[in-house]
C-alpha cells in the first residue's frame, strides 16, 4: 500500500471538530503528506452565545459573522500548521463542495467525523456517509461518541 499524499480534513465546529482535526494531524505527520483543510458555509453563520444562537436578525451584520468564522477557520489551520493556500472555506454544499476539493487538489484521503447514525437519522443522510459515497479517494470517518 503507498502512502497517502494528501490529506483533506472535513471541518464543522461541532463539539468534536478538534478531535477529529487531531487524528487529522496526526495522520498527516505519519504518512509526511500535504495536510488541507476545508469548511464549507452552508447557512449563515451564528455567533456563539450562552443562549445558542437566539439573536435578532436585522442585529446580525453578516459581514462581521463572516469574518468571525474566517477567524476561527485561520486559527485552526494555524493550529495545524497548515499552509494558508491549503485552507479552503467555501460557500455550497458541504458533499459537493469537499469532493470538489478533493478531485480539483488532488487528495488521496478524506478525514471526516463520523456520528454513527442509524435508523431515520441515516435516511435523511449525513456528510460523512455522502462523503463516503460520492468520493473517488479514501475516505476515513472518525467514529465520535456522544457523551
Ligand atoms: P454530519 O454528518 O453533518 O454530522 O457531519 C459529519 C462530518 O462531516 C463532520 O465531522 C465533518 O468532518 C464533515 N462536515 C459536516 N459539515 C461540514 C461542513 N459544513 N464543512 C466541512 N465539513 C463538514
């Protein structure tokens, strides 16, 4: 089996999004591949608040929401060290948008956390089990426990 090359790592900022970006890492380093990273923005970003995300509309500048979540994407892609040319966080769907990567930059493993979902859940479909599907390369689904 030849080593992987490049690795894309799947982002969401779930609770366990550093867990599975640590896998990620450590992966990476093993195999001495090019580590990517990708965030796809599917809805408007929300702010992080005591009281989850229940804040007026017309008080949200989506500029500044915007540019929040490109903080938070930079200071995990340097957590990681990653290259700032390798960090991709694009508008779309998040399946379509990670194969897009993929494909276009030549990924040879995608990372991406892994519910376990089962029963309705999976019918109505996950990302990791799209990713899984529709990709051309390995795909590695982090198993995450709820706790
Ligand atoms: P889900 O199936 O939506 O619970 O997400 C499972 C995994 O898919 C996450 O742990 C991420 O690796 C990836 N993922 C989900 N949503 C996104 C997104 N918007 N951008 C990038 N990766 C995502």
């Amino acid at each position: 089996m030849s080593d992987y090359q490049h690795v894309l790592l799947a982002v969401d900022y779930t609770k366990h999004g550093v867990y599975v970006a640590e896998k990620a890492r450590v992966l990476a380093n093993k195999y001495q591949a090019k580590l990517s990273v990708i965030h796809v923005l599917d809805n408007i970003p929300m702010p992080d608040t005591s009281y989850g995300t229940v804040i007026a509309l017309d008080q949200i500048a989506p500029d500044e929401l915007l540019e929040a979540e490109k903080i938070k994407f930079m200071e995990l892609g340097d957590q990681l060290a990653i290259d700032v040319v390798n960090r991709w966080m694009v508008w779309g769907i998040p399946t379509q948008e990670i194969i897009n990567i993929a494909d276009q930059e030549q990924v040879d493993l995608i990372i991406v956390g892994s519910h376990g979902r089962h029963g309705l859940a999976l019918l109505l479909g996950s990302t990791a089990n799209s990713v899984l599907h529709h990709a051309k390369c390995d795909v590695m689904a982090v198993r995450l426990i709820e706790k």
